[in-house]
C-alpha cells in the first residue's frame, strides 16, 4: 500500500494517524520529493474511475495562480495528467493506492468501507 502524502498538510497527518490506529501498514511517499509520474497518474485514473478533476488540490495555492479552474476545461485529459506529473503540490492528497483501489483526499467513512470492510 502506498500512501503519498504532503507531511505539512493538516488532512495527510489525519490520513496517516487513522491508518497507525487501524494497525494498516504503507509505504510513506513525500509528494513534494517524489512526484507522481504521468504513468502513475494514467494508471490511477484508471484503477480509480474518478473524473481526473478529482486528483487536482483545487485549493491549492497553485493551482489557484494559474487559474487552473478557467484553463482546464480547455484541456485534453493527457494535457491534465501531464500538468499533474510537473508538480506534486497540483494533486490532491492524500493519495492511497492499494491494488486496485485508489482514494484521493482522506474522507474517514470511505476510507473504513475501501480498506477496513473488506471480507
């Protein structure tokens, strides 16, 4: 299990505390240091079946300063998935990838049903 994370983010230190109390063992991957590649990216859109919108931190300060919400309805998926790879700060986070499960932001209920309801 991956888990990628900023470490300053206040919703990425719930993530990985809910995670150490569920005794869940992941790989930490600082976003910042190691940047999901566009491989990654298409791999994850995929296993996931989420729109790409939501694996953009839309409140970000980034993607506020280039206006990301007035470009990216002009832009091609490939053309998104590339903005993403050019810099981890773009991504919402957390990430956890887990086979073929991939949760982007860290909401609790979804996270229990995807990795603690799993019989």
């Amino acid at each position: 299990m991956l888990f990628i994370e900023y470490p300053k983010c206040t919703t990425c230190k719930k993530a990985k505390k809910w995670l150490d109390e569920h005794h869940i063992e992941y790989t930490d991957r600082h976003i910042k240091d190691e940047n999901p590649t566009d491989g990654e990216l298409s791999k994850w859109l995929e296993i996931s079946g989420l729109p790409i919108r939501k694996f953009f931190n839309t409140s970000g300060m980034l993607y506020r300063e280039m206006q990301l919400k007035d470009k990216l309805p002009d832009m091609t998926e490939e053309e998104m998935i590339n903005l993403l790879a050019s810099d981890g700060m773009l991504v919402k986070r957390p990430v956890l990838i887990n086979g073929s499960t991939v949760l982007m932001g860290f909401k609790e209920k979804e996270w229990e049903e995807a990795l603690l309801n799993q019989s």
